[in-house]
C-alpha cells in the first residue's frame, strides 16, 4: 500500500495498539511490531497508563532503507530513531541489518516518550526524570521465542560513561542530576538513578508517585 509517511513503497499495517508503515521484509517488521506491542504492555501496567481516549493508534515508520530515512524523516547522519511528540505525534526508526539489538534499544527509548505522554498528554515530562526512564526501559530484552520482555537490564554503554566519569574524579551530585533542565547525565547518570530506584522494592511505589504527581 502507497504512503506518504515513510515512502511510496511502504506498506501499511494494524496491531493493537500501533499503526506501522514498513519498507523493511516482513519477518523484520513481525519482530519488531511483537516487541513494540510487549513494550506497551509491560510499561502501561507498571505506569497504569491507557490507550488514548481517542483510540488513535501512535503511526510507526520502519525504514529498511537509511538514506530514505533520513531523507523523508529529515534527521541527521548518525541519528536512528525518533519521536515526534507533537500532533501528529509519529515513532520513526531505522532497522539497522548489522546491529539489531541497539535498533531495539534506540526503538525502545524513543517509544518510552510517547508512552510517557499517556500519563497527562497535557503535560510535557521534564528531561529528568524523562530521559532516565526511557533509558531505564530501552535496556529491556526481547525474547522472541518465548515472547517475553524483561526490563530492568544493564546497559554496558551507559556503565562504561559513568565508570570514566568516576575515574576522571568526575561524579555527578544527586542535587544537580535532578534539578537541571537538560544535560546529557541523565541518559547515564540519570538512568543509574532510575536504574536504582525501579530496582528497589523500598524506593520503587515512592519514585513513581513523584514522577506521576509531576503532572499534577
């Protein structure tokens, strides 16, 4: 089917709670929308987030072809993935053949925005705890066997930033990680944070409830 999102060759499909053009084979983009619509679950049962009102489902555009993606979803070399957040709010990303796995990281990082929106679409969520969070659930693991996801995960990536920070004599004060308004710690700062807190069942209830009364 012709599209006008993702290019004149992308083909359009329904899951239950996306809408997905695709120019990528049709086992990329199953495994894909599989772990996309797990994702959604597991975040709107831990957050008590709903499908919006409207029953509008988010448009996600899977490109196969970078140099479209970048052409059509007008982003820089280097960027795979982003969210659109304003109307109308669109997921694009880039299947990258020779690394799968970060693709689904960066896919999940950015879908965590737009999950995040579904608190209070009113309400535009602060860099910290925003990008944390996100960070906290792009390290999620998909399990297509099984069709299980596990979140909670390490990210090697963030650990290594924040290990040479610390060999620098470089921390990062708790009062500045959360009052700042941006600042690139809190995608690894921040999401040992976040990573800290979800994982502790005495700090877990606690940090939620702020970060839902953010809205408020």
């Amino acid at each position: 089917m012709k599209s006008i999102n993702c290019g004149e060759i992308a083909i359009r499909k329904k899951s239950k709670h996306f809408e997905f053009e695709y120019t990528t084979a049709p086992g990329v983009f199953n495994r894909y929308r599989d772990q996309l619509e797990a994702y959604f679950t597991t975040f709107a049962k831990d957050w008590k987030v709903k499908p919006p009102k409207d029953k509008k489902r988010l448009l996600v555009c899977l490109y196969g072809d970078y140099s479209d993606f970048l052409q059509i979803g007008g982003v820089q070399y280097g960027v795979l993935g982003y969210f659109r957040f304003v109307d109308p709010m669109e997921l694009n990303f880039f299947h990258k053949r020779q690394d799968p796995a970060f693709t689904t990281q960066v896919l999940f990082h950015e879908a965590n925005h737009y999950l995040q929106q579904l608190i209070d679409p009113n309400f535009s969520m602060p860099h910290f705890p925003g990008e944390s969070i996100a960070e906290y659930y792009g390290g999620a693991n998909w399990d297509a066997e099984k069709e299980e996801l596990t979140v909670g995960l390490l990210l090697p990536s963030r650990l290594v930033e924040v290990k040479t920070d610390m060999d620098r004599g470089e921390p990062m004060g708790l009062e500045k990680l959360v009052s700042a308004g941006e600042m690139y710690e809190h995608y690894n700062w921040g999401w040992t944070l976040a990573h800290f807190l979800m994982s502790n069942s005495k700090y877990e209830k606690k940090f939620k409830k702020f970060v839902l009364g953010l809205a408020k």
